[in-house]
C-alpha cells in the first residue's frame, strides 16, 4: 500500500507538468511578436463575391452661392485626429464648370450639414478646369497631396489638411499626354489620375473612356517628379472599362485591389474589380460582371429606399491615410456617386450626391 499511495501523486504531478507545458505553448504561440498586430497574426484577404447595404445622400450640393448641381468624385481620408475630409467635384448649374470642393468633419452623422469650401476661390489651386481628386498623405515628405485633372494630371500640396485655404497653385505630375495614351485614346479623355507607392515606387494609374487602365511610374525618393514608362495594364470594351479607376493594398497582404467603373445596360455605372500580386502583376477579375459586381446595382441594398441605380465614381475608406492607399478588408466602405434614375440630361447637370455603402457580407 505505502508505495502504491506515493505513486498516485507522482503520476497526477507528470500528467500536471504535461499540461501546464502545452498551456504555456500555446499561449506563447497565441501572442503577437513585439510590435505585432492582431491581423500579423490571422490575416485576411478579400471575399470572391460582395454585397453592401447603402445609405441614402450623405453629401448634397449646398446652398452656398455657388451655384453648384452636383458633388461627384470623392475622395476620403481621415487625419491623425480621426477628423474625415472629403474632397470632390461640384458642377456649376447651367455653366457646367468643374471645381473642387472641401468639406471636413468628425463623425459621419455631420457630413450633410458640414461646411463645404469651394477651393477654387478658396486657395491657390484657383480657377479653371479642375476634376477628379485624390488626396493623400505623402509620408516621406510630410506633405498632403491632391491629385486632380485640369486636362493633365496636376497636384497641389499643404502641410495642414484643416486648412483648405492652404493649398498650393497647381502643377504637373506630367506635362504631356504620353505617346502610348495617344495611340489608344480614340475619342475619348485621359482623365481620372490615382496614385500608390509601394516601398520603392510610386505608380500613377489612368484612364481614357476607351476601355484602358494606364501605368506611369517613378521612384518613391522623387516623387512627384520623374512620372514616366507609361503602359497599358489592363484592356476591354469602352464601356468595360471606362474610368473612376483607383488601386489599393490589402492591409497585411500582398494583394492588391483595383476597381474600375464600368457602363452596363441602360446606361447605369457598376464597378468591376481585379487582384494582382504586386503593383506591377497581372491583373486577374475577382468580381467583374455587371450580375456579379464589385459593387452595383445587383448588390447593394438601400434600406431607407432606393435613391439611385448608379454605383458611380467612389473610393473605399482606406485604413491608413498615406500613399499606400491600404484598405483593411474586413470593414470596406465605399463612398460613391449615385443619382435620380429618373434624372437626364447634358452629363455636367445630373444631380449627382455622394453615398456610403458597407460591405454586409465580409467572410473575416
């Protein structure tokens, strides 16, 4: 009996030992190295399919004495304060002159009635043709960008984004049409300029209304000078590919997502989308038929009533603000153009209005 009793604990002590070792694996295993975030740990690359649930107009034109018709073309960041700033396009009523316009606020409940600043009178971007924005953080130089088309693709700079009398005059990224846009542009307009920089390069996409998606490059140390090797990356229809192209990072991948707005039938806007490995891959369709969209018309829902067929000229809310354009793919948000249905006429005079929609059916 004495040594059977002294065996009992000893073998519960082992089988102790064993357990408390796999416990502290684990859980060793289970934490992020130093420096390390949730999604190093279980990363997350997008869906094959989407579909989103859409608010009604988050942003109208205002009633301003600007005479504007429409807000279109957005672009969305979020400073290091969580303050979002929206930039867009207003169209002038009857005139249909293009200018940009700034409005900035803290939640986004406040985006319909926050001040509009018309940036044209505003700052030193001033007047004229000025169009599709993009705005980003340029790390390296601790500047902000806006990257717009004024016939070419022009940029202005501030170092303080709450300030939108700040910007500076306009001046090119590139100061012609390159030859290769020239020979495929047909009747359309090189327009819609969006840039992304990965750890070496910066790389300037485009569009020309005739069913190509354009790649100029240059190096990260200097941008924004020395914009050039222009390419054709990616090729269809007119109507397949017709422009409000923008690129992203898939946070914590080495995926990237392009979205390019398209023109279905009766003439309503969609948005198809592509994944490349790397800046410089091969474009491969993810979701990229009008039945089937990266978004459109065929899934996004509109629970307070449909307001609009178009899914038009948008970006999705990025997860970072600088010009790696990353996106977490967990939580897509886009904020997009849309429009009466019933609503016709010259295209400067559709009353365009801007919408938020959110992903309903992310897989993370």
């Amino acid at each position: 009996m004495p040594p059977t009793l002294r065996l009992r604990p000893r073998h519960h002590r082992r089988h102790a030992y064993v357990a408390l070792l796999i416990a502290l694996l684990a859980a060793f295993l289970a934490v992020p190295a130093e420096g390390a975030t949730p999604e190093d740990v279980s990363r997350q690359d997008l869906p094959g399919s989407f579909r989103w649930s859409s608010t009604g107009p988050v942003i109208s034109p205002q009633q301003d004495g600007s005479n504007s018709v429409a807000v279109k073309d957005p672009s969305v960041v979020q400073d290091k304060n969580g303050r979002w700033h929206v930039f867009m396009t207003t169209a002038a009523r009857t005139s249909g002159d293009w200018s940009l316009a700034h409005t900035s606020f803290d939640d986004w409940s406040q985006a319909a009635t926050a001040k509009q600043t018309h940036l044209e009178t505003a700052s030193a971007i001033g007047p004229g043709y000025r169009a599709a924005p993009h705005a980003f953080y340029f790390a390296p130089k601790d500047e902000w960008y806006l990257v717009y088309q004024t016939g070419l693709p022009s940029y202005s700079t501030t170092k303080d984004i709450n300030d939108p009398t700040s910007w500076s005059a306009p001046k090119n990224l590139m100061d012609s049409v390159p030859d290769v846009v020239q020979d495929n542009i047909g009747d359309g307009n090189w327009l819609d300029f969006y840039v992304i920089c990965d750890d070496a390069k910066c790389y300037l996409f485009s569009a020309d209304d005739n069913g190509h998606v354009y790649r100029s490059e240059t190096t990260v140390a200097t941008f924004p000078n020395g914009f050039g090797n222009t390419q054709i990356v990616l090729e269809d229809s007119r109507a397949a590919l017709f422009e409000g192209g923008a690129v992203y990072r898939v946070q914590d991948t080495d995926t990237y997502l392009l979205i390019w707005e398209a023109i279905g039938g009766n003439g309503i806007r969609y948005y198809r989308s592509f994944t490349s490995k790397g800046l410089t891959g091969t474009w491969q369709p993810l979701a990229a038929t009008e039945a089937a969209p990266f978004a459109g018309s065929a899934n996004v829902t509109f629970p307070g009533g449909a307001w609009t067929k178009d899914i038009s000229h948008g970006e999705l809310i990025r997860a970072s603000n600088d010009q790696t354009m990353t996106i977490d793919p967990c939580r897509l948000r886009l904020l997009y153009q849309g429009r009466d249905p019933n609503s016709g006429g010259e295209y400067s005079q559709l009353p365009y209005r801007l919408g938020l929609a959110t992903q309903t059916d992310s897989t993370c």
